[in-house]
C-alpha cells in the first residue's frame, strides 16, 4: 500500500503517421532569439510554410536548420571561440564550431537576424547591415554561400553571442530524425526579424506563458515547448542567458513513442513509463504502451510477463501488478503477487500465461497484493510461497503459505531463471523481495514505488528497519527495479538513494519541529512536519510521522512523556 502522487505528463502532442524505424539521423542547429519588452521577456517563432507530405507543416518553430557540409569549412569565419572551445562545450572530439556557424547561418536565413561584427570585432553600422540583408534572397536559393557573404562583406560571424543551451535527439521511429543543438541570444539591436517567405510563412513574438497557452494551436513540437517551459522558470533575458552559459554539460533528450488511451504520441525521459518503453521498443516501432492498461499482459523479456490489476487508486496508482516468470522447454510458470480478490484479475492471469503457473510467490499481505492467491491456487494447483501476516491491520490473515519463506531461498525456475528471496521489513515485516538473476531485476513490492511514498505503519511498519533494508538492497548489482505498482524503473540504486534522502530529510524535519525541550502534541508535529502534504492525506502522513518518531525514539534521541506528546531525550 502507498500514497501516490501525480505523474501524469502535460499536454499530449498526438501523431497521426506510421512509426518507421530506421531512419538516418542529421545533425541540425536551432537558435532562441529572446528580446526585452515591457510585457516581460518575448520569444520568436517562426512558421513553417506547407509543404505537402510535411509534418511539420504549419508548425511554429525556432529559426534553425540542418548543417551544410559547407558549415565546417564556414566555421574559419566565426570569431569569439574555436573549435576546440566549442567541441569541448559540445561534448565532440572536433567539429563543435559547424553547429555554430550553423545555427548563426540560419538565423540570417530564416529569421533576417545577422550576428556578425567586422573583420576587427568592431559592430557593423546600419547601412552594412542593410547591405548584406540583401544578400540573404540569394542565400535561401543557394546561389551564395554564407562563406561567401563573410568574405565579399570582411564580417565575421559572431559565436560568442549565443550560448549552448539544450540538445535534443529525434525519437526512433520518426520519418525523419534530427540530432539537434539549441542556443541562445538576445535579439541583435539595428535588426528587425521577418520571416524568409520561403520555409517560414509567419513570425511571431510571444512571451512564453503565451506560447504555452496556444500549444495545440502552434503545433509546438516537445524540444519547443519544453524549452518555453524553462523560459518561463527562468523568468527573463539576463535569467536565461547566465543560465546557459553557467551548465557544465548538457544532456541529450530523446523521447520515445508509445501508445496508449491518447494514441501515439512522444513520452518525455522524465514520465515514468520511459525507460520501459526503450526496453521494450528500442527501435521505435510505437507498439509499447505508456498505459499501465488493466488485464493487457505485457511481455517484457522471454521469461517475463506482467498483468496489472484493476484497483487503480490514491493507494495504489495505476493498479496492482502481477509478474509471470519462466517459460523455457517446459512453458511452465510462476505467478508474482496475485493481487487483490478479484475473479477478473485471476482470469487474467491465467489467460496471459503460456503455459500452466506451478507457483505463486507472494511480496507481503496486503490485501492489494496476496488476496487473489487463493483463488489462483485453486485454478491451477500451484504451490503458495510467502510469509504469514505478522499483524491484523489492512492485512490477508487468510493467506497461509505452502512453503513459508525467511530469506535467503533460492529457486530454479523453468527459462533458466534464478529467483532469489530477500526479507525486506520496514513497510510490512513479513515483506520480501525477489531477485530475478538473469534480468538483474528486483520484484520490490511495496518496498520501492514508483512516484510515490511508501506508507510505514507501526507497529507492522518499522521505519528502522525499512532504511536498513534499502541500504541492504542498494549492495545488490541491478539494473532495473520491477515495482508493485508502476512501470519498470532503471538505476536501481539511484532510486533507493533517493528515497533514503527523503527519509532522512523528513526525520530532520521532525527534529526541526521540538524548538526547545517542551514536549509537543502529535497534531502540532503533523501540521510543522508534513505541510507540504494536502490535509486529505495527513491521515495516512500521520502513519508514517508516528514510524518516524519510534525510530527516533529508538536511536535514544526522543522520549514519549505521555500517549500524545512527544519531546526531545
């Protein structure tokens, strides 16, 4: 059982062609001219012309392109940073200054903004400036080549005036794919943007609360609107670019397409169903699901199959979720939390799995997790294998296992799968997780979730010994955590540091709350401790602030002078 919190994404951008994996991926340089306005900082977009068989047609973008095999050559031209200042900020061997030179080339072509200063870094006047503008006509039909233009005119194009800000990647399975690096600048003065009449049809300044809000409408595509996104945290000019030039490094954000209740669509890293996905379809053929989808099996390896329950709610998020495990010469099976009672579920089960279930192996008794057990025994005559509830409260007492586990058993299973059992006390005593060998995978239960507080509730829930198992279960070599409730979740140890960190950062928090030696009522602790928490959950918060203060009590640093008080030892 877990309190959930909201992981659902933004607005969806839907696709409506064939996923086609395979496609080749060109390397491209777009630029984010921002300009001061007394409205607040503006942003400019430019329109996509219609172009038949385009995509992205009508879809406002901003200013940028695909590198020229010129742009290497034109790369001599730039002033303010070499190549080898501009690799190394890209993360290349050679090469880096292309991307700027592109970038400044196509901001000319596309949006008429000229960065450039004269052979000596002196500012070019208006009347130069008017002058190569009418330069640019003749650029967009290849007739001259920027180089060309730097050199007729003595001008260099200036890389120092924008800064390296996001790099993006195309997900697999797009017709076509762009590996993508984003600067920034502040618009040039003396200059006026206007669309090049040819691939752009439009420009507009928007602040970008105001892109955002007409999302659907701009057809913004995810680098657009999340570079918007981070506009707006940023706040204004001077914000963003100190932010820019401040990153150590920039990481490569490629999202991934799925399906699911919304149709395809782009899933971002940072939902929880990403990382599945690329396991799943690393090729981009848009067949996995961002949808944990009720009594929809899943096959996520040969031996591994998972069913997720019906009983989505606050406690537990999109369902519970059963894992079937084996195959091999056999096709027999084990079956990993049953679930709750539910004679649907246990169709589903028995439906997804290829072949006859010999076992069932239970995480804990809640009864989300162990009540269907029962009833799948006696649909298939496998053996139950788990702990008995150690306590009544929210607890299966029917379950009784046929084989009782501690720990530390080993079992060979059909697809030459190992299964390890580990006690993991903290939210249940009677917990354990299971270590599938050859995925390097934890079945964690209850004991890691995914965007969600696992609830510790004395006296079952020990929070002592849930921070003990963690630290236990971050010693193991894995590379994916399979969740009770959620989507398969990477960097296992990550995760476990994560929620230590919170752990430890709420037990501060408690101890923050005792101001003097005056012992302090319960309902003071639960609105200081957990405000941050809405009060329809502070029911369930109280739980695990009580788990809380018994650890404390427990490392001798609290005393409990009365049944609703507590105070410093």
């Amino acid at each position: 059982m877990s309190t959930t919190s909201d992981t659902s994404p933004g607005p969806i951008t839907a696709i409506a062609w064939t996923p086609t994996p395979g496609a080749a991926v060109r390397q491209a340089a777009t630029v984010v001219v921002l300009k001061r306005d007394a409205a607040g900082m503006q942003v400019l977009l430019m329109r996509r012309a219609p172009r038949a068989g385009d995509i992205h047609s009508g879809a406002c973008v901003f200013p940028g392109g695909l590198l020229d095999a010129a742009d290497a050559a034109g790369s001599a031209l730039c002033s303010g940073l070499d190549d080898a200042q501009a690799s190394a900020r890209l993360g290349l061997p050679a090469g880096g200054l292309a991307y700027w030179f592109a970038a400044l080339r196509e901001c000319f072509e596309e949006a008429g903004l000229l960065y450039a200063d004269g052979q000596d870094r002196a500012h070019l006047s208006a009347e130069q400036l008017a002058q190569i503008a009418t330069q640019r006509d003749a650029l967009n039909r290849r007739e001259l080549s920027m180089a060309a233009i730097c050199q007729r005119f003595g001008i260099r194009l200036a890389a120092d005036r924008i800064a390296y800000l996001d790099h993006w990647l195309t997900p697999p399975g797009v017709p076509k794919r762009y590996d993508t690096r984003f600067f920034v600048t502040e618009a040039p003065e003396l200059q006026v943007a206007s669309q090049d009449d040819h691939e752009t049809d439009a420009q507009l300044w928007l602040t970008p609360a105001e892109g955002l809000a007409r999302r659907k409408e701009l057809k913004l595509a995810p680098p657009t609107y999340k570079i918007l996104e981070l506009l707006q945290r940023l706040g204004d000019v001077d914000a963003v670019l100190a932010h820019a030039r401040a990153l150590p490094s920039v990481p490569c954000i490629m999202p991934r397409l799925a399906t699911g209740s919304q149709g395809l669509r782009p899933v971002m890293p940072d939902e929880p169903p990403y990382a599945e996905i690329g396991r799943v379809d690393p090729d981009g053929h848009g067949d996995a699901s961002y949808d944990l989808a009720p009594a929809s099996p899943l096959r996520l390896s040969p031996r591994l199959i998972r069913v997720t329950a019906d009983n989505g709610s606050l406690m537990t998020g999109p369902g519970t979720n059963c894992y079937l495990i084996g195959g091999g010469e056999t096709n027999e099976w084990a079956a990993l939390d049953p679930g709750p009672a539910s004679d649907a579920h246990v169709q589903a089960i028995v439906d997804a799995a290829p072949g006859p279930i010999r076992w069932i192996f239970v995480t804990h008794t809640h009864k989300d997790h162990s009540p269907a057990a029962q009833a799948l025994k006696a649909r298939t005559g496998a053996a139950l294998h788990g702990m008995a509830a150690l306590h009544a409260e929210w607890q299966d007492t029917a379950f009784q296992p046929d084989v009782p586990l501690s720990g530390g058993e080993v079992f060979q299973l059909p697809g030459s799968s190992t299964l390890r059992v580990i006690h993991t006390p903290g939210h249940a005593g009677n917990h354990l997780c299971y270590l599938l060998d050859e995925e390097r995978m934890l079945f964690t239960g209850d004991h890691v979730m995914q965007g969600s507080t696992v609830v510790i509730n004395p006296p079952d829930g020990d929070m002592g010994a849930y921070l003990r198992s963690l630290r236990e279960l971050m010693a193991l070599d894995l590379d994916w955590l399979a969740p009770g409730h959620g989507f398969l979740m990477p960097q296992p140890r990550r995760a476990m540091e994560q929620i230590v960190a919170h752990r430890l950062k709420r037990e501060a928090k408690v101890l923050q709350a005792f101001g003097s030696r005056e012992p302090v009522s319960m309902d003071q602790l639960l609105a200081t401790v957990y405000d941050d928490v809405p009060p329809k959950l502070h029911a369930m918060a109280r739980r695990s602030l009580t788990a809380h203060l018994l650890k404390l009590r427990d490392d001798g640093r609290l005393v409990h002078p009365t049944p609703d008080h507590w105070a410093l030892a």
